[in-house]
C-alpha cells in the first residue's frame, strides 16, 4: 500500500510563516506530480501548489509570491513554505500525488489532511 503523511500545520497569526511537508511510502514505483491542495469550510478544495517530478511548478492565484512548493525525489518528500500568512489561508492542507505503485498502476493518493489556522 502507498501511504501519504503530512505534517507542519499549526495555529499561526497574520504575517507569520509554517513549512508542510509531506513524505510518501510503501510500495512505489515512481511519483509523477506532487502538490498540495485546501479546503476551508463551506468551500470547494483548491489547488494551492504542484510541482512536477522534473521540479515545473504551478500555484494558485491567492498563493503566488507568497508559497513555494519543493520537493526532494530521493526522499519522496513535498514540502511548502508558507510566507505572509493570512487569515484567509486557514483551512486543511492536504497533499496529493500520481504516484506509479509497484505491479498495480498509476493512482491519485491523498494524505490525510493537515489544519492550518491563521489567526487575525
């Protein structure tokens, strides 16, 4: 089985900084694209950053010059760095990647969801 764990969410006031990150394991083959998605209550999930497996990088409108998405191919890790926080990035983060499982396929796996509440 392929397993995504998340872990950096936190409670933070305005301005300030949280790094997420993400490592994936079990039995994998190869990982396509990586990225990080939210969801805030009564809203739809959106894309928050994605990076692919060459490192091309796309992010959302509300988080350009603010977020970074990196990741480390060897570790199987995505991480995001996220500056100037606002109260309107409260939500739950969750990472998201395509990942190759040994003798199975492609398949999109989610982790688990990690709360990011930004305070005003």
């Amino acid at each position: 089985q392929v397993e995504l764990v998340e872990s950096g969410g936190g409670l933070v006031q305005a301005g300030g900084s949280l790094r997420l990150s993400c490592a994936a394991s079990g039995s994998i083959f190869a990982i396509d694209d990586m990225g990080w998605y939210r969801q805030a209550p009564g809203k739809q999930r959106e894309l928050v950053a994605a990076i692919t497996s060459g490192g091309s990088t796309n992010y959302g409108d509300s988080v350009k010059g603010r977020f970074t998405i990196s990741r480390d191919n060897a570790k199987k890790t995505v991480h995001l760095q996220m500056n100037s926080l606002k109260p309107e990035d409260t939500a739950v983060y969750y990472c998201n990647a395509h990942i190759w499982e040994r003798l199975r396929g492609k398949y999109d796996f989610w982790g688990q969801g990690t709360q990011v509440t930004v305070s005003s």
